[in-house]
C-alpha cells in the first residue's frame, strides 16, 4: 500500500477511529488510555446531509456531496472551498428541465442532493450530479471547485429523475490514447421512457463538449444502454433496479444490484414479490451492449438465507486469505453485506452477514452460462427485460473468458445463485457499509454499524 504523506495522514485518522471502537479481551484487562480528541467536520446548513465522499489518492483531499453543497476539505478534515449547488426552483415533473424549455408545473424551491461523486484523474475534475433537473452534474475543477462545465441541453445530460442520494453509479473506463467512457447505472423511478437503467457515456476531455455525456454509440436500432420495458411494469407495477456499488477489473464493468422479482413459494399456486441481489457484468468495449450477464447473489449460514444486499467492496486477497481460499494474492475479491432475508428492500431485518465472492468464480459461473447458451440450451432467463422466455440460439464459437456477446442470446441471465463464504454474522445491529485493504498479507475490513458502529 503506497500513499502519499497527506494520504497516510488521513488513513491514520480513519484507522485511529476504527481502532479506538474495537477492543480486544486483552485490552480490557490493562488501563485505559486517556481519550483521544476525534477530528470532526460539521456542514454549514441544518438541511445539509452527507451523501456522498471521495478522496483524492495523490493528495489527499477529500470531497464531500451534500445537499445543496459541495466541500472539498484537506486531510484533517478543515474546509478548503465550498461550492454551492442549490436550492433553486424545479419541479420533479418538468422534462425537459425548465432550464431548456418553459415548464407548465409550478415551481418551487427545490433542494439539490447529491447522488453521485466521482474524481476524474485524467482531467484533474470532478464530476458531482445532483437531484436537480432530472438529474444533470457539473464538472469542477479539483483544485478550486471552479465550474469548468454543466450540460444540460440534450436529453442524454438528463441522468436519473430519483431524487435518493445513492439512486446513481458510475465507473470511468480510463484510456491513454482516446476519450473516457463513464459507465452510468441508476433506479429509473417508473420513468424507462425518460432514462436508461444502465448506459456508457462518452467522457470528453473538453467539460464543455457538446458530446458530453453522450452514448458512446447510438443509432435508430442500437445503442450503449440497457431500458426497462414498459412491459415489465405490468408484471411487477414498482419494478426497479438499485445499484448498490460498481466497480473495473481486467476487461469487464460490473454493478452490484438488489432487484424485485416475483416467484412462487413451495406449495403455493400465487406469486409474491421478493427482493434478488445481482451482479451485472458487461465489456468494457462493448458499444451495444451484447454482453450484458447478470447473475444472482447471496450468502447462508448455518441454514439462513442472507439475500439483501446492503454494501460491497472491492479489495485483493492477500497471501493469507488467498492461500485459504486457493486463488492468488492479487485476485479480486468482493467483501459483500447482506441482511437476512429477500423480501423487505425499505425495512431490512437487524440480522446480517458478512460475506466474501472470488471474483474469478463469479466469472467462471458466467462463462459456463455462456457456453451453454451458445450450445442452445435453456432460455436466456432474464424476465423482466425479455418478459417471456426466449430459448437460446445455438452457434457454433469458442467462449473464453473475456467473451463480449454477439447479437444474439444476449442480454444473458444466470439462474443459480454464486454463494458467498460468511466470515461473520451479527445479529442485533445491521452492518451496512465495508471497505476493506490488505496490510503486511492480512486481509482487513472494516465495517460500519445501523447504530454508528465501527468494526474492524
């Protein structure tokens, strides 16, 4: 683990929190130390929540989105610059914006959460996009938070209309030679017609780029998003897809999901409506998005289900943990929460779990779906893009693993749930936040608490 002076500060700081609510049984035993002052940061306003935080890896500096406020704060947590976002008059029904066009709604002065933050290294900005106006972002210079761009005057600048602050994902390709790409994921809130569930953009080096943001490819027949069909809204009226975390490795872009779908209980001949936990995988060069594959997710232990996916994190194994689990110290590793159950979304039981996914199995899993569709067996089973079962389409090809799909048996579902290993359960304080690093071989992870928690 290699940081800058700055950045080792602020690990010292987080590690100093998270040691000092951790206690050994030996530690217990000896007096204790006198306490340490923790380092605090309070917004401006009372309607100023937190939504979202990134820091910057060469610095240190962290930026936090917040309502109506962005705050770019130094290493000890002291602000360096605030940007204001909001509030400002909309109305959630006005599309286009009234910024583009005049809007018959009325308007009223409307607060601007923060749904997504991003840091993009190539261009040393930020990319902060807020709940106002269908759900536009401004682009800001990291250093001052001076607004370099805001697009906002075609139908692509217009992200998600849900204004929940963690109701939007993106992942930035990073090329050497050519434009990022910015992979977008988000709840549609009953609006398909308006915004794609998931799409690539283009990430223009220009902030102020009349191709900001567009599809990075887009024609009458195909383009870089995947639609929720009107369709699936007859069989499921609340259907949407929640982005819990996204992430890059090797070839592939992947979101991890919590998505309703209706089944039927053993025994019974009507349906009822659960929540599934899916990983979402698709190639990083993949204009048309053929390669789309989801596959469900979850974790048991000792005979409990744990199916409700609260958080997730991408880290390595380790040369301990990897020895353990027979992959290799740099293979991926997803460090997932899940709450007990699949069918409260909004009211999770207390009960959760705390399981690990080696990423290379996950895609095993999928290749080996792909094979088998690709020599005409099953259906594609993804029922709420396709609605009714399409069989698979056999074609004679070799699939390794970093397949991209072809414009047939795709998009792709997989119908086996990959079970995660638990390596810890609580039981009376849901966990519902991770990150996780490995120090001297050891695999840490750190875990935030319903309560205010933190464990190590």
């Amino acid at each position: 683990l290699i940081m800058s002076p700055a950045m080792w500060k602020w690990t010292c700081l987080v590690s100093h929190l998270l040691l000092s609510t951790t206690v050994s049984p030996l530690a217990r035993q000896q007096p204790p130390h006198p306490k340490r002052p923790f380092i605090t940061f309070t917004g401006e306003q009372a309607e100023g929540n937190f939504n979202h935080l990134v820091v910057d890896e060469r610095t240190g500096h962290i930026y936090l989105g917040a309502v109506n406020r962005i705050y770019k704060l130094s290493s000890d947590l002291k602000v360096l610059v605030t940007h204001e976002t909001g509030p400002d008059d909309d109305n959630p029904k006005c599309y286009p914006p009234r910024i583009v066009q005049t809007c018959n709604e009325p308007l009223t002065p409307t607060n601007n959460i923060n749904k997504m933050l991003l840091i993009d290294y190539k261009e040393n900005r930020l990319i902060a996009c807020g709940s106002l106006y269908q759900g536009i972002c401004k682009l800001l210079r990291l250093d001052d938070l001076f607004k370099l761009g805001e697009p906002f005057h075609k139908k692509e600048h217009y992200l998600s209309g849900v204004n929940e602050s963690g109701s939007v994902f993106g992942v930035i390709v990073s090329y050497s030679n050519m434009d990022d790409k910015l992979f977008i994921a988000t709840a549609v809130d009953g609006k398909p017609e308006y915004f794609p569930t998931i799409s690539s953009r283009k990430l223009t080096k220009n902030s102020e780029a009349d191709g900001m943001f567009a599809y990075v490819f887009h024609d009458e027949f195909v383009a870089s998003m995947i639609k929720i069909p009107s369709d699936t809204f007859t069989i499921i009226p609340d259907f949407d897809i929640y982005y819990i975390y996204g992430f890059s490795s090797g070839n592939f872009v992947y979101f991890l999901t919590l998505q309703p779908e209706m089944i039927s209980p053993p025994g019974s001949t009507t349906k009822e409506q659960v929540y599934t936990s899916k990983l979402v995988r698709l190639c990083k060069e993949d204009t048309a998005f053929n390669s789309y594959v989801e596959v469900p997710i979850g974790c048991e232990k000792n005979g409990v289900e744990y199916r409700l996916l609260q958080a997730a994190y991408l880290s390595k194994a380790g040369a301990i943990l990897a020895r353990s689990l027979e992959v290799g110290p740099e293979d991926d590793i997803l460090f997932t929460v899940f709450s007990k159950g699949q069918k409260r979304k909004m009211k999770s039981l207390d009960e959760s779990a705390l399981c690990i996914f080696v990423l290379k199995k996950i895609n095993d899993r999928i290749k080996d779906r792909l094979q088998s569709c690709y020599r005409g067996e099953g259906t594609l089973d993804l029922a709420w893009l396709k609605v009714k079962d399409i069989p698979c389409s056999s074609a004679l090809l070799t699939i390794d693993d970093n397949f991209c799909g072809l414009d047939m048996n795709a998009p792709l579902g997989v119908s086996s749930m990959v079970r995660g290993l638990p390596i810890y359960t609580e039981d009376g304080d849901r966990m519902t936040s991770v990150i996780a690093y490995v120090y001297k071989n050891h695999s840490l992870a750190f875990v935030g608490t319903k309560s205010g928690k933190l464990k190590k």
